[in-house]
C-alpha cells in the first residue's frame, strides 16, 4: 500500500485518476494497488462553485434524473446562511424538473411544524425557483431495512413514494452530532420524518420526538443507524438516484444550526458519484488533503464525533464503498 500526502489533492486538481483506500486509517489516503479500476467507485470533481458547475457534474454521472424527480436539500435552520442558496441550485433543480423535498425536523426550533418548514423554505427563496414538499407533511411510512444491525425500518415521510427519482443534493460541513454532514446523512435524517429521526438518533430504542434528546444512543450505535437508513433509502430507489456535494461554506455545524460556526477554510469544490460512500469519503479525504491550515477545526469535529465510523459501517452492510476513483472534470 501506498500513501499520499498533499500530492492527492495536487493531482486532484491537475485531473489526475486516484483511488483512495477504504482501509486507509483516518488522516490518510492512498492508492490500493491490488484493486482494480474497474472495481472502484467514480467520483466526479470540479473545482467551480456555480449553477453551471452544478449542472455539469450531474451530467459527467451519465445517470438521467427522469419522471417525477425529488431534490433532496437542507433549506437551512432560520438565523442559519450556510446552506445551498436558491440562486446557486435553481438552474439545476429547474434542468431536471424537480420539487424540493424536506421533511420536519425533531428538535424543535423552526422547522418542526409542517407549516413553518414550508414557510422557511419560501423565507430562504426555495419557493421562488421549484415547488416544496415537506414529505412528512401528511404522516410517514415505514420501508424496510435489510442486515441493519439496530434498525429494521426506516421511518420516512409519507410523500417519499410519490417521486420516481431523487437525487441527494448536499452540503457538505461539519455536524455537531454526526462530525459531519454528507451524503449518508441527507439521505437517513434528512429524508426520515420526525419520528424517524428520534428513531435515527436513539438507534431504534424510541420514535417519539418528544422524547429524543434523553434517549439518546451511543455514538457509534448512532452513526451506525444513520447508515442503516440511507441503505433503506438506497434499496428503494435502486438506480433511481444520484448523489452531488457542494463542499463550500465548510464550518464545523450543519445547516440545521440556527447559528453555525464561521467557515475557517477555504471552499473545495464540487463531487458527485452514484456511490454515497464513495462521494462522501471523497469529500473527507479531500479536507483532509488541503493545504488550507483552517481544515484543523473541521477534522477535528469529524473525528472527535468518530464520524468516520458511518462510512465504514455503511461499507460493512453493503451500501458502497470507500474506495473510489476521482474525474476531474475540469480537465
């Protein structure tokens, strides 16, 4: 095995093809000599922040968003200016004809009422660029979850079925619970109702928001039942999904913050994949490969929540992999 240091990122940029090893400890990337290409994930890059970047990148997937088309975003917490902002995703979210989906939140604040996600999503200008449908707004579901090893069912809300495809549109940042905040984690909490998000968080023991914050599971368990959903979600969709992070606005709290940390690096870029692990691997190997010295606060909310655990529990049940190649598409 071979490790890179900032050599990675350098050759990121220069359009060079990488693998990165999933068996890489945390802090490290490498090339794993014995897989072959064709058996690695592609993760797609670009160094361009912009609605014709955004719209590029989904076309290098070569996956076409058809029939009702679901986009998956966060439409921020009030007080909050970190998340994709309307005039960044519209070109996008309007090239596939889409709707944006949401769903309740469990921690109070204020989006945790149908009525006041709706009207945080017209207040941030998401209604201004695509219809907004709060998925739990009308109840929730239960799809099933195969090999989990805590939950057996993804609460989601009741509106999840009606689309025919979703692509998971993210922000990647930090997170205060899960370390950060990607693709596993818009795809698990972001889809599940507020139910299952109390399901998410206390690893299946409760699914009663009213109840989430003293039943709280531990850490792992946790990060672990994130992964679990978004399989669930996964398995539904099968090839009816995609997956593109915008890696901007990087600070060490999520969107759902009403009053997140300041960005203290510079902004990376965009990715995309068909793989969710592979994607959000890519995008933690890529902080960590930056020469920007602000990165230090932002790998230390990853690993001080032991976030890496998510994406090497969602490889153990099967949902991808964390070993991926990286095409730029700058080049």
């Amino acid at each position: 095995m071979k490790y890179l240091s900032l050599f990675m990122l350098a050759s990121v940029m220069a359009g060079v093809y990488m693998t990165s090893c999933g068996n890489a400890k945390a802090g490290e990337s490498g090339v794993a000599e014995d897989v072959a290409v064709a058996d690695t994930a592609v993760v797609y890059y670009t160094s361009e922040i912009s609605p014709e970047a955004i719209i590029k990148i989904y076309q290098a997937l070569g996956r076409e968003a058809t029939g009702k088309v679901a986009v998956k975003i966060s439409t921020g917490e009030p007080g909050g200016d970190n998340y994709l902002h309307p005039e960044l995703i519209g070109d996008f979210v309007k090239h596939v004809n889409g709707t944006i989906v949401e769903c309740n939140t469990a921690y109070g604040g204020k989006r945790a009422k149908t009525e006041d996600s709706y009207q945080t999503a017209v207040d941030h200008g998401f209604t201004a660029i695509a219809p907004v449908d709060i998925l739990d707004g009308e109840g929730e579901i239960a799809i099933p979850i195969e090999g989990g090893k805590h939950l057996t069912e993804d609460i989601v809300g009741s509106h999840f079925t009606d689309y025919d495809f979703y692509v998971i549109l993210n922000h990647f940042k930090g997170h205060a619970m899960g370390g950060f905040g990607g693709a596993i984690k818009n795809m698990s909490i972001g889809i599940a109702s507020a139910n299952g998000k109390s399901h998410i968080h206390s690893a299946g023991k409760v699914a009663d928001p009213g109840i989430l914050w003293s039943n709280l599971a531990e850490q792992d368990d946790f990060l672990e039942s994130m992964a679990e959903a978004a399989k669930a979600i996964a398995q539904h969709c099968g090839d009816s999904i995609l997956y593109i992070s915008v890696a901007n606005n990087l600070s060490v709290d999520c969107d759902c913050d009403s009053h997140p940390a300041a960005p203290q690096m510079g902004d990376l870029g965009i990715l995309a994949s068909l793989d969710p692990v592979a994607l959000d691997r890519a995008c933690t190997d890529m902080v960590r490969e930056s020469p920007d010295s602000g990165k230090v606060h932002l790998i230390e909310r990853i690993d001080s929540r032991h976030g890496m655990h998510t994406l090497e529990h969602a490889e153990k049940i099967g949902l991808g992999s964390q070993t991926y190649k990286i095409v730029n598409i700058d080049k």
